[in-house]
C-alpha cells in the first residue's frame, strides 16, 4: 500500500452547535485514506487533541503543544472566507517522526498558520510532493484576524515541491501570483470552486472542470483537491488525469460538513465518469 505523509497543524474549526475538527492536515490524510492510502500525519497540537479517536486507522506523529489550532470561518455569498484564529498550536517539529516515515510515496506540505517555517521538504524524501499554499499566505494579525500576505520565501520554502494547490481566495490577483509561483515549481493547480480549476505548467495552461453539487459547507474542499491530486498524480504520472480525479472527489467532499461525505475511490471514478458524459451531453443522468 503506498504511503502519504501530510504535515501541518490539525484545528478546531468552529461551527454551530460546536468545534469540529479541520486542517488541511486533518482533510488530506482523511482523503487519502479514504483512496485506500496508507497515511501519516505530522502535527503540534494540544492535549485536547486526540489522534486515536479523530483520525482512526492513520499514523499520527504529535508535537506536543499547550493548545490546539482553533479557527473561526465565516463565508461571502462569493464563497470569500473570512478567518479568525482564537489559538495557535506550536511550529511542528521533525522530531516525532519516525524513520520509516521519513521516505513516504507521496509529501504533502499542509500548513494553516505557518507553522512549517523551520523545514521545507528538503528535510524528507518522497516520489511526489505536494504544498497547499494558504498557510505561507495568511497573516494573523491583532486579534486573530487573518489576512493575506506576500510569500517572499517561497523561493525557499518551495524546494523540491513538484505541484502547489492554492485557492483563487489565497491571494490578490491569484493568476498572476500563480503564474509567477512557475519560477519556483513545475506546477500549479488554481482552484475556483464551483467554476473548476486551471492548472498551470511551464508548457502551458489547462482549464478543467469540476462537477457542479449542491454546496452544504465548502470547507476543506481545496485540501481534499489537493490530496487527491498527489495521490492520483503518484499513481498515474497524468497531471490532467489527476486534475479531474481530484475535482470530482472535492465536489463530494462540499455536499457534507467537515468531511462527512468525503468520497471513496469508487465514487470519485463515478463522478468522473458522470462529469465526462456531460461535458460531452450538455445534460446530467444520475
């Protein structure tokens, strides 16, 4: 079984009628594991946080903190979210990872509030790897309040990445930002939600569609894009191929909240199949 390693801070993601858990982290392992990978998590959380129980069935390597990631999202019509950070975990640390972690299939750089500015992943070794931009994006400012921010380390923080995942809300005129994010890696996949996404390489631009769902909660959906991107990009070599995996297996994840309706590897190819045969109809059939 191929192994995927995500590394970023696991969250509370409040909601109502409670927290619930988040993180890119906590989305993309859960994807993964969803496809059949095995999966590790590398993270710095709180003593609330309780791996056995929130992440059944994956390798969670846990660098102990006094609190636990806490977010607060709020959404525009537009889909624009709005963040608050009410706690921040520690930086993760290599050290809780084990050697037999350290050479994974796939790599995939997750962080939320940037916490990965010790390591980048040069630090491992993997056949693909992977980085979801928001977290080198955000600043949190006085009380929480998150904004964007200029990636001027990405340079460095992007060494040996072969793909970046950000969303068109992560920066300011994103398609200029990704354009210029070429200089540093091979590819680039801009996701818009409901309008699909374009993937960029230094050959071309490729705009890809997704299959429209009724939306309940869009949280998360760019991390499991992400996840299930770099597992179906390992696995086939095909950045297009992987595109449309990865688009049909977030619109399964935006039909529930947290990742409720996350979506096995049957039901991604259904969808693959059913998107196709619309694009090429002009008409659903379920």
């Amino acid at each position: 079984m191929p192994r995927l390693l995500t590394i970023g801070h696991v969250t509370r993601d409040r909601r109502l009628g409670g927290d619930v858990l988040g993180g890119s982290a906590a989305y993309t392992a859960l994807t993964a594991h969803r496809l059949g990978w095995e999966v590790g998590v590398l993270t710095s959380a709180g003593p609330d946080f309780d791996p056995e129980k929130e992440l059944p069935d994956i390798e969670v390597f846990v660098h102990p903190s006094s609190a636990t990631t806490r977010f607060v999202n709020k959404y525009d019509e537009d889909g624009t979210r709005h963040q608050t950070v009410v706690a921040r975990a520690d930086n993760i640390e290599l050290g809780p990872l084990p050697d037999e972690w350290r050479s994974p299939d796939a790599l995939l750089l997750s962080p939320v509030a940037g916490e990965l500015n010790d390591f980048g992943s040069g630090a491992l070794e993997a056949g693909a790897v992977g980085a979801v931009a928001q977290g080198w994006l955000r600043e949190i400012g006085p009380g929480g309040s998150v904004s964007a921010r200029k990636w001027t380390t990405a340079a460095r923080d992007l060494a040996g990445v072969h793909v970046v995942f950000l969303s068109e809300h992560d920066m300011p005129d994103a398609k200029v930002g990704s354009r210029q994010l070429l200089n540093h890696v091979p590819m680039i996949a801009l996701t818009r939600g409901v309008h699909g996404l374009t993937l960029m390489t230094r050959k071309g631009e490729y705009e890809v569609p997704t299959l429209p769902r009724t939306e309940v909660d869009p949280t998360g959906a760019g991390d499991v894009f992400a996840a299930a991107f770099l597992v179906r990009y390992q696995e086939v070599g095909d950045p297009l191929a992987a595109a449309s995996f990865a688009a049909c297996a977030a619109s399964c994840a935006v039909e529930g909240v947290g990742t409720a309706s996350l979506g096995d590897r049957d039901e991604v190819f259904r969808r693959v199949e059913l998107r196709d045969r619309f694009l090429e109809e002009g008409e659903w059939d379920e």
